[in-house]
C-alpha cells in the first residue's frame, strides 16, 4: 500500500507490517479533547515523530484547539477536515490520542479508508489502546520499524427508513434501542435472516460486535466474544421475561427490528452517538463492508488485557469458601 | 372501624376482617380503563353489589366513560373525584377492576385514607389482584361475610428539592432515576441516613419496595422478597462494574442520591409516573407513614402465586442435564 | 455415501438429502429405556419400516429390553453391539427414539461413522429431537423420500494424562470440572491455545458446543450460541469472583487444564457421564475431528424450538412496567 | 457480666462497652493455622496483652502449634480444649487471630456461650474481622477501655433425621446441599413454615444467613443483604429454570428440606464443615436460639467494607459508554 512497507496475512484476522525499506511514514495525529493536562503527551508524539522525519498532519479538533495560539509547532501541518478530505489524500498511519471512546471517534474519520488506526491511551486502560502514555518514544519507533501487528475489527452498520446517521451509520462496539420518555417498556420485534427470532420486552436491546462485547452488552449480562470471533451478540436489556438471554450469532446474518411503546420516540444508537426513533422506523443492522484496522504494537495479550480490565486476578472478597 | 366490623391483628401484618353482625357495607368502584370486552364484569360486580343492599360509589374516570350513554345504572351512584372528597366520605372497601397497574393507580385515590383495597383481575393473574373474573359473585359474598384476611403493604415515600409529583409522591413498587437523552450512562450518589453507600455508574438505579421485588428490580437481577419481610431494595440498571450487586436493606432506613451525566435531564419514576430531573435535585426515599391494606380473599397462597406467575413448575429445557 | 442419495452443500453447515430414485434404506433404531408407556411407538416406528421394506437393525438395548418375552418382532432383527461392528456393518440413518439424553448416548455408538442420527422424541419436546411421537408415520416417510436436511454438529474431543473415558472421550454438548467432596471451591488454570487465559477460582468450569449452549452453561450464565456458530463456551460455576463471566471462543482452539483444591479427587463430565480426577491429571479439550449429523425433516426453525423451549412467547409477570 | 463493663444497647443489634471502672480483662486466643509468617503477630497480640495484665488463654490449637518448641511464653496460660470447659470457665473475649474462616471456626467453641469475638485479620480484608496485623496495639488498648461496640449476628441451626452435625449444628454464614456424584441436578422439596414453596431442580441449594450474603450466595447470583436485616436468602445454584431466583425470607421462619436425584449420596454443608446425605434424611433450617456477638473496634462502616472488599470505587472497563 505505501512504498516498501507490506501486509502479510496471518490468522485470525492479523496482518504483519514487515519494514523492508526506507520510506517517509506519514502519519495523523487525532484527538477529539486536549486538555493542559494531556498536551505535554501530544507534545512528545509530535517531537518523535519529527525527530524521524514523518510527514504530519492533525484532525481539525487538535487545530482548533491550538487556534488561539498561534502554537508554531502545528503552524505548518496539513490539518485533515473530514473523511473526503482524507480519503483523496490518505495517511499511513493514524495516531488516536486518547482513550478508547476516541478511537471510537476516529473511525467516523476513517471508515472504509484502509488506514490503521493506533490508540495512544491518555486516561484508564482501554481495550482498544494499546499504548501507554509513558511509552510514546518506543511505540513511534516500532511503527517506523514496522514492529507491529494489525488486528482487523468488524464494524456494524445500520440502515433505517426514514434514514438516521446518514453516513456515519455504522459502529465499532453496538447498536441500541432504548426506551425513552417514561416507565414503560418497548417491545421490540426481532428478525434474523428475514425469519422472526423474537418479540424483546425490555427496557432496550444491544447489538454488539465481538469488540463491544466487553461493553454495555456486558453490562446488561452479555458474554466475553474472544477477539478473532465472527459473531454479533443480541442482548436485551432488563428483560421482563427472565427466560429471554443474549444469543450469539455469526455475524454474517441481517437483523430487522420494529419498534412499539407506549412514549412516542425512542432512543437509537451506535457508539455514543444517538438519534431518536418512532415505531414507524425499520431498522436493520448487518456487518459492514469494511473492517477497521488496530495497530497492536506490543503483540499484548487479549486475555491479558481482559483479566487487566475485569481484575480477574484480584481477590474480591474473602477466602471463606476456600 | 365500620359499625359491626373489627380488625384484628395477626402474625405478619395480617388482620381478620370478623362479621360481627349485619351491616350496610359502602363500596367505591374504581378503574380506569373500561374496554367493551371488560364492561359485562363491571356490570356484574354492579349487579352483586346491589343484590346485597350495599351503598356503591364509582370513581370519575366510570363516570366518563359512560357519560355519553346516560347508562341508568350509574346515574344514581355516588361520584368520587379525588383523594379530598373520598376523605371526607370513607367507604369501607375499595374494588379495582383492571390489573396490577389499576391497583397501582387506586393508591394515588386512597393514599393514606384506611380503605381496603379488594383487586378484581380483568386480565393475566396478577400478583395483587387477587380475584378471578369469573369469581365475582363469590369474591362479593366473602366480602360481606367478612370472610378476608388483610396484608399491609408498605409505601415508598418520595421527597426532593425542587418538589417534584407534589401530593402524588409514592409508590407501592419503586421508585427508579434513569438516563434518558442518550447513551452514557449517569452516576447516582446514593446515601443511606447520611452516610455514604455508593456512586452508582449505569444506566439507572431502582429503589424497590417488598411488594415491587417481582417487578423492575427483578427484571435486573434483584432477588424476590417475600411478602412479610419489612425490607427495601437497591437494584441498578445494567451497571458498569461487575461487583455492583443489587443491596437489600431495612425499610427503615432513609435514602438520598444526587444525580450526574452527559444530559441535562433524567427520568424519575413512581410506579407508572415519571418526571424530568437535574443534577440540581435532590432525592431522597423513605418508607410512608402509612401502609396500603390488600384484601386477600381467597387466602391465595403468595408461594403459590409466585410459582404460578413465574412458572416455576414447568420444565423449561429438556432434560440432558438430569 | 448410498445409493440413489447425494448430499448438497448448503449455507450454514447444512445439507439437503435429495431422493433420486429407489432404494432399500437400512435403518438401526436406538434406544436406551424401553418403558411399558414407550413400547406403542417403538412398534409403530417398527410397523413403517417394514412397510416401506426397510433393512432393520436394534441396538443391544432393545434386544435386552425384550430378551425375556421372545418378542417376536424382534427376533430376526440384526443386533448392534457396539461402535466396531457398527463400523463394519454401517447404516443408513439412526432412529434414537427417547428424548435428548438417549441421542446424546447414541453420540457414542455412532462416533465418526457417518450415519446421521433422527430423533424421535418420546418425552418433552427437546433441543435436538425433531419428530413428535405422534408424526412417526409421517417422518418415516419422509426419510424414505429423502425429504430432509442435516445439521452438522462438532463434537468437544478430551484428552488426559493420565487417560479418561478411554474411546468415549467426546461430548455433544459438554465437558465441564467440579468440585465434589467438601464446600470448597476448586482453582481451575485455563490456557488458550498454550497461553494463559485464567485461574477460576469456583464451584467448577464447563466448556460447552454450541449445541450443548442451552444446557447447563445456560443454568450458570452462559449465552445462547445460535445453530451454525463455530464456538466454545467457557462458563465458570459459581465463580468467586464476580467479574469473571463466560467467554466464547472460536471453536478451533486447543484448551487445558490442571485442577487444584482442598479435595482429593475432583469431578469431571462429559455430557452425562462423569470420571474422578485428581490435581495430577492433565485434561485438553479441543474440537473433534468428526462431526455428528442430525436429521432435520420439518426444517423446524431452530428460533421456533428455543422459543418454545425457554417460553419466550409467555408473559410471565404481570404487566405493570408496560 | 463482667465487673466494671456493661452494654448498653442501640439501634441495629448493636451494643455499646462503656468502661466504668478498673478490671482485669480475661482473654481467649483463638487461631487454628499459626505459621511463621503469622507468628510475629501471634506474640504480638500476647505481649499487648500482658503489657496491661490481661489473664490470658489459648485454644488447644495454639497450644499444639507449640508443643514441640517448649515455648517458654505459651507454657503457663490455661488451655481452653472445648465448649464444655469455655462454659465453665468462660472469658470476657475471644481473640481470632486468621481470616474470616477463623472466626467461623471459632463460633463451634463459643456456640452460645456469650462472648464476644473480635477478629484479628492475619490475611487479606475480611468482612468479619475488623482489626488489621498492623494496629494489634491500638486494638488491644481499645478493648481494654470498652470502647468498641458489638454486632449480634443471627446464626442458623441445623437440624436432621438421621443425626448429622452433632452439636456442631449452625452456622453463621449459610447451609448448603449440593450434587456430588455425578453429572446430575439434585431435586430439593423446600417448605416454608411446613407450606410448599418450590420443588427446585438444580446443581444444589443455599440457605445464607445475612452474614452469608457475601459469600457463597452472591457467587451464585444472591443480593448483598446489609447488616440488620433480619432476612434469610434461599439461592438456588445453577437451577434449571431461569426463572427460579433467589428468595428473601423473614429469619424467623422454619424452613425444611427433602432430596432426591440419580446419586446416592448429596453434600451437606454448614459454613466449611460437610456431611454426606440421602434422599432418606430430612432436613430443617431455623435461627438458632443465641447470636454470635461480633467486637466492631473501629466502628468500620459496613457499607465502607462492601465497597473495599467488592471494589466498588473502581472503573472496571474503559469509560466508553460515559
């Protein structure tokens, strides 16, 4: 794809970047929300890069957010608008400075623009991040070596009549319906393939990529989906029926849902983004065309990360039943 | 408390009704939602009741809905329009005709006014209505024979600042905060008398009574209290921590929590009502100083309508594991 | 595989028998407990045999249950004793007339012979029985006609040192670890394809099939995994810690075991049989090299069963939260 | 009970110590594992306590920890070897030097002997002990002054036909019957105050104390129910039907068992001891006639331990749905 640089397949769903040359990385640096106390990290992203001669660019936010400044050191980078802009003049790398909800973001920039994405975590642990604050200079340095892996992540996307989210109708963690304006439960009707699964009465309903299984689905009683998994998970959330449970399914079906209540609009939504609906929408969510591309720079453990995040290896409460 | 009537106490909040001798019993009809297939039941209690001489008053919502027939049968009865004038003139039981929600509703009429409420189901068993359509005229003999027992039911009372649901603020189920304009989750600082229980972070929290143990709260993972036990309980709605589990505490206990998110409003129910809250409200729950008395009629087992409702007797799943 | 029948590759593991002209279909019926209430349809699944001619064998069970009675109907019959002979001798389809259990035990005899297997159920309406003990005639038929369509199931194949359950050392449904002799809980270390996933610290440990999905993982949290999904399930039992939730993983992993505790000796199953080990033993589950076959003749949806197994469509509470 | 020391009670079982004049205090010490890495505390406590002239006694447990040793500190104290000599020669306080596994142990000593236990927590946080390794000094002087007040926890009592358990019937955190041969779900007839509450087909049963709610039951989907409540929970384990939930009970009723499944032989458990039973056993469950008295020192919020000992305070996942 770029000058001496190429993938190599391996299984389940990672890519080798195996550096064969010299070549000038070109590289996006994106961030939604920069505070006093992050800029010292951008900071250092921007100065390794420099020091190894990247060409640069920023994500509008980051201009903007210099804007009253006059920082001379984002004076003269390209700054990149939107998904049009990039996609006629495309990076090689796009750096995500924050925590996982900003990667989240960055994928509405991306899209179907085949640019790996690599999560330089400013805040908690995340899942999708996989650099540490204090480990910029040597991330930089594996990228430009081409010392990585890619882990290649199903998106959903979603369609509705009227339509909602117009171009940005897709999500890397879950779709949800959501009751809205009062007490009641919606009822949802279900469909897989055409054919009808179930009538949800519920407070809501996730459906989840294998990478939003370790979110909001989880919360509402969802299973783990290892990564490498092809698989959508359906949860209901506070079903009435206690016999209803989130199903696994590959994710190559179709899925149709209808929509009742007693409140007039519901809520819809993909990531963090949402839009209300009425039971006049049809909504459908299938796997999108494309994948987004992680950059998994220290070939960390899933299962590490996950037993990080969910303190598996802590002892919550006494030994009593030992 | 009526001429020729007298409580007495029993284990577990129980009392006996015991006929002592004949007396005119005074009886308000109460519903809500008369449909053509619900009326001939309506008539029927009508008919009962006045085949034993009783006194019969209809709420207004009977009232309006046979306003445009100049039905002959209610012209002459005995109006109710709200809790003041029911104060004022007691009857001495109450008969819901609906469902479990009609019962809910009859609360807001009878409050803390000491009128037995006797539920006569017009739909699926519910598990506060405790007579069967289709045994009216029984229920309506036991009634006046005095042949009933009485559980008192505890109230939640609801207090916040700025006043929200004014004279209207309990609940025989729950009360329940919830996010509502978009994803995020909200975080609920809960106090138990003063002291710090915990910041919830979900997408809301449930304060139940014993009598709602079978409804929201269970529906997200709260365990069902049996009738007697003089309990509350703390439930959250798909919390964000795994560890968070539903708390079962005393009902004498008082409980305050402020609320914060990403939106400017969030919803706050009683039972069926609801109303918009900010982060500037402050909440709190504590148990009413009075009680809802239930008529048991049938001296229904509560084990008995538990394992019913919630078919514990079926075999769900085939038998592999046995 | 006979003659006059083809396979055809559909999507999603299935194939269609398609009937091309005539032939003498050979048929084994299983069963493992005859009862004086069963025997009516085990004569009826007979009588259709014979009447389209089929080549008719029993396995050993059946011949036993008659022994005493020189039943006469039985006595010319070819008697299966065991998977060798079967393997020398195959047929064309297995009947397990009895309900899951007994298909589960047919697993055994059948193995990586490739018959497929058609349940008639006997029992309660099950997972992987499709025909109702009252539509014999009908299924017969319809095997004869070539009219149905198999679902090709994985198998869990387990490994030990030292060796367990000899050559019966495969599951349909699950395989799963348990403490046994005291109240203790048991550490169960988990790797994944060689890398550590997690030290469980519970009651026990299943790794359920797909098809064992609605079965006890379900009783302990586990997901539903729709027909057709390449996955494992690992559901912890009882685990002490909260955060730790079931995982589903690719089906094509290698995963092991070593089991510590207070107890000697440790529980391990697979479907319905069971062996004692100890911390000593080293266990591996991956999948089998096999798959087993099941006849579906009414292409009954499998939603439609799960709805009916779990009662989705049932409203078990009272509708108050509507 | 003591010169110069008595309760006064407050509210929630609670009473309070107040010093009113010199006394000797005399005090059990109570361990069942000593090791070289608890010993330094063990001499810790005995120094603490001679240093303000307290008599002092050891459990037969203590004593054989140093038998071998001719432990020239250990050798003059009185050796408390049962329930029988505690009772005619009781103490003012029993010191647990372990876990909450000790002071579990302990209470087979004490029974209903009234002596208040104050745990000494020689590993991680316990829920029952309240005093850390590293404040045994301040501890000491506390109890010395009277100034800690006491919680009275409710203990269940056993009782069988045949014989199980002796006199070593009750327990403070829960009973148990559990499989335990083989693959099978055990069937348990539970009653209610001899009414029929529910036939539970299952992997096993708890009954849980409040003290117990944070054991076992929670792992197996019981609510956390707070201290004061006067509350039993049955938890069904790995039931069957999922509509089978956990039951809040009144500790006052009387709750009695039968068993049956495919095994010969079930688990009993009280806390950590264990018996072996047959479907010919009966078994019953009530509170038992005296509390265990537990020594808060520090008057440790309750609510503060949950939250330390479940990791409430802790952002388990990223913040993504935030």
């Amino acid at each position: 794809m770029f000058d001496g640089v190429e993938y190599e397949s391996e299984k389940r769903d990672r890519f080798i970047f195996s550096h064969q040359s010299k070549f000038q990385m070109k590289v996006l640096l994106y961030a939604n929300r920069l505070t006093p106390r992050n800029e010292p990290f951008f900071f250092e992203v921007l100065d390794s890069l420099k020091k190894i001669h990247a060409e640069i660019g920023v994500y509008k936010d980051i201009k903007d957010h210099f804007s009253e400044r006059n920082e001379k050191q984002i004076e003269d980078l390209e700054v990149i608008y939107d998904y049009y802009q990039l996609k006629e003049n495309p990076y090689q790398f796009l750096l995500s400075l924050g925590g996982d909800g900003t990667i989240l973001n960055s994928t509405l920039l991306v899209r179907d623009i085949d640019i790996p994405i690599l999560g330089i975590n400013l805040g908690t642990l995340g899942y999708l991040s996989s650099v540490e604050k204090n480990k910029i200079k040597e991330a930089i340095e594996s990228l430009s070596k081409g010392a990585f892996s890619i882990d290649e992540r199903t998106m959903l996307q979603f369609n509705s009549t009227p339509v909602l989210f117009r171009e940005e109708n897709f999500a890397l963690n879950d779709f949800s319906i959501h009751k809205r304006d009062n007490s009641s439960m919606i009822t949802v009707h279900t469909y897989i393939n055409g054919e009808f699964l179930n009538t949800y009465w519920a407070d809501g309903l996730i459906v989840s990529t294998q990478t939003g299984s370790t979110g909001y689905s989880l919360s509402c009683g969802g299973p783990i989906v290892a990564v490498g998994c092809k698989n959508f998970i359906i949860t209901p959330v506070a079903p009435h029926n206690l016999n209803v449970r989130p199903v696994v399914l590959s994710e190559d079906v179709s899925l149709t849902f209808k929509v009742e209540g007693r409140g007039d609009k519901f809520l819809c939504t993909l990531d963090s983004r949402h839009a209300l609906i009425t039971s006049e929408h049809e909504l459908a969510i299938r796997k999108a065309d494309f994948k987004i591309k992680l950059i998994d720079l220290e070939k960390m453990s899933y299962f590490k990360t996950l037993r990080n995040k969910l303190m598996w290896g802590e002892d919550l409460r006494n030994k009593l039943r030992q």
